[in-house]
C-alpha cells in the first residue's frame, strides 16, 4: 500500500493554482485533511500526478460572521467546527453533526471543504448544509460563483465542480428564533458511517411548523432532502406532531440504495424508524427548552 | 483489584499470584522489535501481482515493462517459481481421504481465489515493487467459480482441480449408540439451520518476514512473525532442499497470532525463494488489504442440525450435518479438515447425550483458504449445540439453566468418554454452572428482564456450557505424519550472578507467556521473579519444541520449565552442599539463597554459589563438577487432550425497530486446572470472548456472488471496539488435571469458543416474545429485522 509517485506543491494564489491546473488537468489534485484522499492513494485507486496542497491560500480558513449569514473557510478542521461559539450560538446544528463524523484524530485533520467534495453518501455534512439551506462557494478559472447546497450533490462522489474549480466556503444562514434542529443516526459502531441518518431543522411560528428541512444521509446514492415529507409537517401544531405522514412520504420519494451490509429494504426501514425518532426528540427537546 | 507487586512480596511462590507482564512496559513503551523494525543492509522488497478474479486462467504475463522500472531487481512468475522451491501439499495420513492440490508460492497457470498472487517484484523499496507490480499486464480467461459450499458438490459446479475428480475435500461419518430409536422415542425433537460466517483474525502486527540468505554458507536466516519457529524451519529447509541446521527461524516480538502465523503462505514463501536467488535479505510485510486477501480465513460453515429430547428434557441424541468451505485448497503444513473435524466432534461435549450421529462434508470453493483460527472448530460445535438446547428448553417450559444442569457431565461419572471419542479426565460443569448463576444473580435478571418486556424494551440472557480442547498431544499432528512437535523443551542455567536464564521452545505473541515461564522458574527454583530471564523464538538458541498453538503454551511449556527448574535446583544443592559439607536434604534455595531446610535460615546467597563454581572451582574438592546448566523435555501423556471447560452469559437488549443488538454484560466461569498467573487468565478470556463476540456481531468476509472479496480495509470489515464491548466478569474453578505436575491446562480459546453461543441464545430469548430467532453469523441488525418480519 505504497501511493505510485506523484509530486507535491504549495499554492500561495489562486493564479498559482490555476497555472498548475491548467498544465496537469485532471491529473492534479486538491488535498485538504488527506483523511479520504491519502487512503484512496494508498491504495492506489487515486493517481493524481499533482498533489496541490491549498492550506496556503488565502481565504479558505477561519469562521466568520457576515452578518445575516456565518461563513465556514473550505479548510475549517472538524475540530474547529465544534469549538467555534459562532456556530454554536447561531448553527448549532453543525456542532452536533461533528460529534458523529468519525474518530478525533480524523476530526483533527478532516476539512468542512474536503468532506462536501468528496460527497461520500453516507456522510453527515452533505445532508448538514442542506437542511440548513447552505449556499456552497466555489472558485474556478471562471472566477467565483455559488450554488445551493440542495443542487451540489450529483450522486456517490460526485459534486457540481467543473475542473479547475474548489470550494473556498460554505455560507450559513443563521437560524432564525423558533428554530429547532436535531441530527441522529444508526451505526453499526460508534465513529462508523452511518447505515441511515437525518439532519432534520423544523422552523416555528406560534407553536406550529412554517417550514422544514428533512435531510438523509447514508439512504441513498447521495445526502438527499425529502420534501414531501417536509410538507407533511408543514402547518402541523409540534405539540402534537403526528410523524407517520411524513414516514409514509418518505418511504416512497426515496431510492434507497444498499451499502456492503444493508440492502434498499432495511434502508427504507431504518431511515423511518429513525424520522419518528428524531422528530418525536426534537419535539420533546423544544419542550424542555420552554417549559 | 489486585495488587501490582503482590508476587514480589512473598518472595518464593509465584505461581497462582497475579503478575503484570514483563514485556508489557517495553511493548507499550513503542520498544517492540518486530519484524519490521530490526534493520537490514542491502535489503530488496517484494510486491505480488494478484489475481482480480476468484477463478482465472493466466495466458500469459507481460512483465517487461515492469523489469524497466529503475529499482526493479527481478520479476518472477508461477512458471519461474516451480524451478525455486518444492511444491507442498496439504494433507495429513490422520485424515483419510483428505485431499488437496499441489501448491507453489504463486499461481502456477490458473488463479483460484480473489487475491491469490500470481507474480512478485523484487525491487529497492517497497514502493518501487508496488510500481513494477503494477506495470505487469496479465491476460486472463475467466472460468466459473465456485463461491458457496452449497453448490461446490453439485454435479454441474465446476471442479476446482480436475485432476481431484470433483470439489470434495475431506468427508467424515461418525455413529455411535441408537440414534434412529432416540429420534423415534423422542418427546421433543429442536431443529435449526446455523451458519457460521467467514471471518478472519486480524493480528495487529501484519505477517511479515525478512529471509536472508548467504550463499556462501548456504544459511538461510529467517526472522519471522511466527508462532511455530521450528515447524518453519522445518518446511524452509524440506521446499528449498537445505539441511536443517542451515535454516536459522527467529521470531522476535511477534504482535499477535490466533492460529493464522503458523500456516505456509505463499508471500512469505515467494520471499525465501527470491532471497536464496539474490543473496540478499528480501522482506515481505503484508500490507491490511493483503491480510484480507490472503491471511487464512475461518469459519465458513452450514450446519443443519437435530437433538432428541425426552419430556424431562433429558437429551437422547444428536444428529448433525456440517459442511464447510475451505477455499481452493487444504492449508498446509496443518490441512484444512482439522476445523470441520473439531467442530462435528465438539457437538455435544459438555452432556450426558448417548448416542450421536455426525457427518461432516469439506469442500473447495474459490474463496481465500480457510484454516485454524483461534478456538478451531469450538464455536461452531458450541452454538449448535446450545441453539438446540435453547430451543429444546423452550419448546419443554424448562429454564434454560435449568435443562443444562440436568444434562451435564457429572462429577460421578469421571473419567468420561463422549460419543465422538473425546475423552474427559475431570470437568467441573457442576461447580461453574453454580457458581455461573450467583455471579450473575440469575434471579435478578429473569425479573429485571421481565420488568423491561412490559415497558417495550427486549432484554435477552443467553448460556453456552462449553468444552475447550488444550494441550494436545502427538494425536494432533504427528500420527498424522507432520513434522510438527508435540513436546516442548527448556534449557536453564544460573550465571555467576546468581541470575537465571530459561530458554525454552514456547513463544510469546503478546499472551504473557514468557511471564508465566518465568513464575515456574522462580516457584521451582526458589528465586525472586525479578533474577529470571525468559529467552524464545530463535531455532538456534532454543529447545527444539511445539512451541504455541492450541492452547498448548502454558500446560506443556510450563512442565518442561518446572521439570528443568526442578533438575537445576538439585544440581544447585549439590554444589551447595559440596562447598558447605552439608547433606543435599538439608539445604533448600529460597528467595536467591541457599538455606538451611529446617530453619530457613541463609546459608549463602546464590551469587557466592556462582562466584565460587564458575571462578574459584580449584577450593572445590578434586574431581567434583558443577553443573550450573540443566535440560529437561515433556510432553503429555495419558489423554490425547487435556479439556477444560466452563461457561458463558450474555446479557443484552435489542432494539427491535432496528434490529441493533447492545450488549450490556457478559460472565464467563471457566475451569483451566491450576491458574498460574490469574491476570492473564482473565486477559486471555477477555480477549477470547471479544474475538468471539466479534464473529457474532461483527465481522465478516464479505463476498460477491461472484467470488469478489467485498471488504479490504478496517472501514468495511467491522471488527468489535472498547465503545461497543460489555464489561466482560470472570470467574473461575480450579480441577487441576492429574496427568501434569503442573496441573494447569490451557486458556486461550474458551473466551472464543462460546461468546457466539451465548450471543445468539441471549438475542433469541430477546426476540422470543415475537417468535422469531436468528441463526446465522453475524447477527447484524438486517439480520435481525429479517426475523422480525420488519425488512
Ligand atoms: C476511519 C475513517 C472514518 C471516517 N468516518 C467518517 C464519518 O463517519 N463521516 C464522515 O463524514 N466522514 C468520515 N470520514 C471521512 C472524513 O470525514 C474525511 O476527512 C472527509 O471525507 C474528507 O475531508 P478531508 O479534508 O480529509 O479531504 P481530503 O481527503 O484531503 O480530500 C477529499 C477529496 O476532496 C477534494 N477536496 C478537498 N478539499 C477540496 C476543496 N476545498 N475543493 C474541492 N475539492 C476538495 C480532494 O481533492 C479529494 O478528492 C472518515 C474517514 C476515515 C479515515
């Protein structure tokens, strides 16, 4: 398990990289944490001839608030995630998410921007940043351009990037007050991606759902929102929130898709069993909060 | 619990006290010199082109443009090989009938599992082989494989080698008592289909090995991760037609074994050859994606299976039907039928059962060899056997504890021979049983299980009574014609000093035996633990002996040290009493001095001992020699085996919605004879039971229908974790066997050989109000939703 040769470079600039892009193409690769990139090099099923280190550029790190919105550097550390009070105090969702990707060391190391790029389906971010309706920012030769996180993922590895291009952020919108969000899912181990999982966020007006954002992850070929299970919520009182509409809606907008040890029937089971859990933990958290 | 110098406190007596082990500091510390740490000059590195198909035939190899790469020394084939090294078979003259094909270290014309190498590079580093490696253009024609043992005897599956007639290995019939007649009178007849999944053993240190020939003495040094440095030997010196004493096997810190480093693997093989070729050190360290492709795998079994019972739940018989894959060939040096003729003989061992009818079918497929691995064949009798108790148990309205006290062996009837042949010197089903409950608080539990039912939530407790084959005699391999040793040696000698130096032919793969040789030394000796050095693992160094398998370390091992350490202290009184003009019988050594034996008063260190007979022998009297050195063998006689026995409780709560098992507590009451270091005791059950709950859970060998090895790395191959394990309780009971001075029998398996067991029953007494049962390994929660009905 030795990588086939392949040579490293720095980029300082944007202008940097897109020289090196431009001469090697596809054969020049972005690395950011390494946690998915190295493995598949290890193993020799990714070749890049370029290894293009872009921890050097300049406005890809720190956590910073744009006023309505929080905007994530592509090199935000998981660690960094969790330990920022700007997303705790307006994101918590995210914060919740990191404490299920994987083990500390990978969260050490593993990037917010490599994570969305890699687009692995079973992975918590991808479904993260669509319920909370995240606008994902990308640069490429073409200059910058935004794309809701909802359109980025194409299928199992596969995001909206042409070459040349990298995600330099990920732009939040704050949470609005009356918001409740809740992220669980079901692993055969602790740390072990996820045989079916949900990034739910219910908004509430008056003690009933305006709106709602119910994304899976670890379902199907990629992180995905059901929408009309999220209309089924819609209007409900959350006091008395009845899960079974948006169970039943769920199970026929989805394609689940089987991993090595669980076929599309135990999927669509799983990810049932786990909206009425979820949800019915929300409810009971935001009563908590209140009462 | 207990205390970290105990042992050192009474300075004589370390056997039965908890002592940590020696090299745990050193291990943990990052100081370990394995294999791949100790340095070479002039060192090449393999790389294997492996097959991608699990059944191919090679046309033809293009390995110029891997011979071009800059660093690539060599490049050898199937074809090339066969001029380098014997071919070997693996078969056994104990096993009639037990077929295998010739083997060489690559794939000669056809490749018959996923993964099998058919190539090597030899090149400066091991990066530069992967390059040349990869460079290499195989032409292959895809033949049809061969994937589940179900269809491998059916009359259109392909034969894996047509020279063998058809893909039958090894069958076995066994009959004994009135088997149609306990059917036939039977109040109850329990029923079940089991299957054992492929699993694997995953040591933490990877095979690995540096072979160094040196043409001009025509000496192959070998340092190896091996468990069995003389059979090694042995093998090295038969395939590359060397004298035996010209193959020197080192086995330096070796990081964990299970029964998978003492198999031939054709890597390690292929590295010798190109060493005796080149004339320099050649190394081969299995990277994880090989481990799976190539380290032997385990299990791998179907079992239908039926116990008779009478109405008082008595059971009269039973009738079990187990096949079994093995790959495309029989493992050598150890062959591939011991696992399946375990696992038929195994059934039933711990009860009363008279009559018995087996029959065992091994077949090839195309699929990674299969071969012994921690617990051979155990668990698979195990949860065969207590999956029909359960069931009988349940279909009678009898407690489960209950129905296997009733059924046990008891102390009456000793010694006691089972069905299958198996004989019992002494067990103690009795006392664990009892002592098993108590641990437990059974009672509690029932009320505690029957209270959470009524909130919704399914709690399950589960029993495995269990027998554990250790210290194995020549019936285990020699009969059967392997040049593989069933006694052990030991070599001792005080230094001036006074210190001790024990080699002995046992080995140490993280187990903590080379502490526990160093407890009987000391015992026996009378020295404090601190003087005594444990030196293994080097052919040239050591006894020639067996060394560890089988649970065979401690039992047969440990005498060889207590008899040494026995002779040695004699030899010692003798020079004492020579140099003190006293009698031998009235001199004793304790705490590193001599004494005077009816007044323990110290009549001189060991140290002046050693002064006086090494440097000063001219005070001693004319022709009087000491002898500071002492020898001594052993092997056990008497029973084939010594058993043990015990049993194990899982206690655990599943989730009905997702089929999630958490396991919430696990007992195990176990009777290894005399303990001699009770920490490792415990260590070598916790362990065990871990492995084995991982078999349960967790791991498994994925294939493709096709034959296609699914999981290569950690993140799909889902090995047990500490977030995941239950607190593991050990009790024990001690019936020291009578055939060793030692009295003690071996450990390392019982954890292992009925953790599944327990598992499974514990799962369907969960699932029990829902009528549903599982019985295929690993019960992972599709598994379970599927007997739910719910997927
Ligand atoms: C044992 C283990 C367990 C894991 N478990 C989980 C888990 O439970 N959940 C989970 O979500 N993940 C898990 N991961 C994956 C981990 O989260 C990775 O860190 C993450 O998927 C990739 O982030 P990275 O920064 O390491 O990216 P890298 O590995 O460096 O890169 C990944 C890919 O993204 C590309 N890339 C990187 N940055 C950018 C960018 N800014 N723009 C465009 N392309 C870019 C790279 O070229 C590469 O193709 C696990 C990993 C391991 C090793």
């Amino acid at each position: 398990m030795k990588a086939a040769p392949f040579d490293y470079v720095r980029v300082s600039c944007f202008e940097e990289m897109q020289e090196i892009f431009a001469a090697h193409g596809d054969d020049a690769q972005v690395i950011a944490g390494g946690q998915s990139l190295i493995p598949a090099m290890a193993m020799r099923m990714a070749r890049p001839s370029v290894l293009l280190d872009i921890a050097g550029l300049p406005g890809l790190s720190g956590i910073e608030d744009t006023g309505d919105a929080i905007r994530i550097g592509a090199m935000a550390r998981y660690v960094d995630l969790r330990e920022s009070a700007l997303l705790a105090t307006h994101v918590p969702l995210i914060r919740d998410a990191v404490a299920l990707i994987a083990h500390e060391a990978i969260r050490s190391r593993g990037t917010i921007g490599g994570n969305l790029a890699h687009a692995d389906p079973a992975s918590e971010m991808p479904a993260v940043v669509q319920a909370l309706d995240a606008r994902i920012d990308i640069r490429g030769p073409e200059g910058q351009r935004s794309v809701p996180a909802a359109e980025f993922f194409l299928g199992t590895y596969a995001v909206d990037l042409a070459p040349g291009e990298i995600i330099v952020s990920v732009t939040v919108p704050k949470a609005p007050a009356g918001r409740l969000s809740g992220i669980q899912e079901f692993v055969r181990r602790s740390g072990d991606y996820a045989s079916a999982g949900g990034a739910f966020v219910l908004d509430v007006e008056n003690g009933r759902i305006a709106a709602a954002r119910l994304a899976c992850f670890g379902v199907c070929d990629r992180a995905v929102l059901a929408e009309q299970a999220a209309a089924t919520l819609v209007g409900q009182e959350l006091a008395a929130l009845d899960p079974e509409p948006a169970v039943k809606a769920l199970a026929s907008e989805i394609e689940p898709t089987a991993d090595l040890h669980n076929g599309p029937a135990t999927k669509r089971h799983l990810i049932g069993v786990l909206t009425k859990r979820l949800l019915a933990d929300m409810v009971s958290r935001s009563g908590k909060a209140h009462g | 619990m207990l205390k970290r110098n105990d042992a050192r406190a009474d300075k004589s007596n370390f056997v039965g006290k908890t002592v940590p082990r020696e090299n745990a500091r050193r291990l943990s510390q990052g100081r370990g010199r394995y294999v791949d740490d100790i340095a070479f000059r002039n060192l090449a590195h393999v790389a294997f082109v492996r097959s991608p198909h699990a059944h191919a035939r090679i046309l033809s190899i293009d390995t110029q443009a891997a011979r071009a790469v800059p660093g690539v020394i060599d490049v050898i084939t199937g074809q090339d090989i066969r001029s380098m090294c014997q071919p070997w078979v693996g078969v056994l003259g104990h096993f009639p009938g037990l077929k295998s094909a010739e083997q060489y270290p690559l794939a000669v014309d056809v490749a018959r599992w996923h993964g099998e190498p058919v190539a090597v590079v030899l090149a400066e580093s091991r990066a530069l082989a992967e390059d040349g490696a990869d460079l290499i253009e195989v032409e292959w024609e895809a033949l049809p494989s061969v994937v589940d043992p179900e269809t491998a005897l059916e009359s259109d599956a392909h034969v894996i080698h047509p020279e063998l007639g058809d893909n039958l290995a090894f069958r076995l019939d066994l009959e004994k008592g009135e088997v149609d007649a306990a059917f036939a009178s039977a109040a109850h007849i329990a029923e079940g289909t089991f299957h054992f999944g492929r699993h694997t053993g995953l040591t933490l240190e990877p095979r690995s090995i540096v072979a160094d020939f040196d043409p001009a003495l025509r000496q192959l040094t070998v340092h190896h991760s091996t468990q069995t440095p003389f059979q090694m030997q042995d093998v090295f010196a038969r395939h590359f037609g060397l004298e035996e004493g010209s193959v020197r096997v080192i086995a330096p810190d070796v990081g964990g074994s299970f029964g998978l480093k003492l198999h031939v693997y054709g890597e390690e093989m292929a590295a010798c050859a190109l060493s005796i070729r080149h004339g320099r050190p050649v190394k081969f360290i299995a990277d994880r994606l090989e481990a799976f492709q190539t380290d032997i795998h385990a299990r791998d079994h179907r079992v239908k299976a039926r116990m008779a019972v009478s109405a008082e739940g008595e059971i009269l018989a039973m009738e079990v039907d187990d096949l079994t894959g093995i790959g495309p060939f029989s493992v050598y040096p150890r062959t591939s039928a011991v696992e399946g003729n375990q696992a038929i003989r195994l059934m039933g061992g711990p009860y009363r059962m008279p009559s018995y009818r087996g029959r065992l079918q091994v077949v090839f497929q195309n699929k990674t060899p299969m071969c012994q691995y921690r617990a051979v064949g155990h668990p698979v009798a195990c949860a065969v056997t207590e999956g029909l108790v359960d069931q009988a148990a349940h279909a009678l309205g009898i407690d489960p504890l209950e129905m296997r006290r009733r059924n046990v062996v008891t102390q009456d009837m000793y010694p006691h021979t089972s069905p299958t042949g198996y004989v019992f010197e002494r067990l103690s089903h009795e006392e664990c049983h009892a002592r098993l409950a108590e641990m437990m608080n059974y009672e509690r539990l029932r009320r505690e299980q029957a209270e959470a039912r009524e909130r919704g939530v399914y709690r399950g407790i589960g029993f495995a009574t269990f027998i554990e084959i250790t210290n194995p005699g020549p019936a285990f391999y020699g009969v059967g014609g392997a040049r593989i040793s069933a006694q052990d040696g030991c070599v001792m000698k005080m230094e001036p000093s006074g210190d001790i130096r024990v080699m002995v032919s046992v080995t140490e793969q993280g187990q903590g035996t080379e502490t526990i040789m160093a407890q009987i030394a000391a015992t026996h000796l009378g020295v404090p633990l601190e003087r005594v050095r444990v030196y293994t693992g080097d052919t040239q160094t050591s006894p020639y002996g067996g060394a560890t398998w089988a649970s065979r370390g401690a039992g047969i091992g440990g005498v060889a040290v207590m008899k040494t350490a026995e002779a040695l202290k004699e030899n010692l009184l003798t020079v004492a009493a020579t140099i003190l003009q006293a009698q031998p019988g009235e001199l004793d050594i304790s705490a590193g001095a001599v004494v005077s034996r009816a007044s323990g008063e110290e009549r001189m260190p060991l140290s002046e001992l050693g002064r006086i007979a090494y440097f000063r022998p001219d005070t001693l009297p004319a022709g009087f020699h000491a002898e500071l050195t002492a020898a001594r063998h052993y092997v056990p006689q008497g029973y084939p085996f010594a058993f043990t026995n015990g049993v194990q409780a899982s206690h655990l709560e599943v989730d009905i919605e997702t089929g999630q098992v958490r396991l919430l507590d696990h007992w195990v009451v176990e009777d290894c004879g005399r303990i001699i270091n009770p920490l490792l005791v415990d260590e070598q059950i916790r362990g065990g039971v871990v492995q084995g709950l991982g078999g349960a859970l967790f791991e498994e060998c994925l294939y493709s229908p096709e034959g296609q090895l699914l999981c290569g790395t950690m993140a799909d191959y889902l090995t047990p974790m500490a977030a995941e394990m239950p607190d593991i309780h050990v009790g024990h009971v001690e019936t020291p066997t009578e055939t060793s001075p030692l009295g003690a029998k071996g450990v390392g398996e019982a954890g292992t050989a009925a953790a599944p067991a327990a598992v499974m029953n514990a799962i369907n007494d969960a699932l029990s109000p829902f009528g549903a049962s599982v019985s295929r390994m690993p019960f992972t929660p599709e598994r379970v939703l599927r007997a739910l009905g719910k997927v």
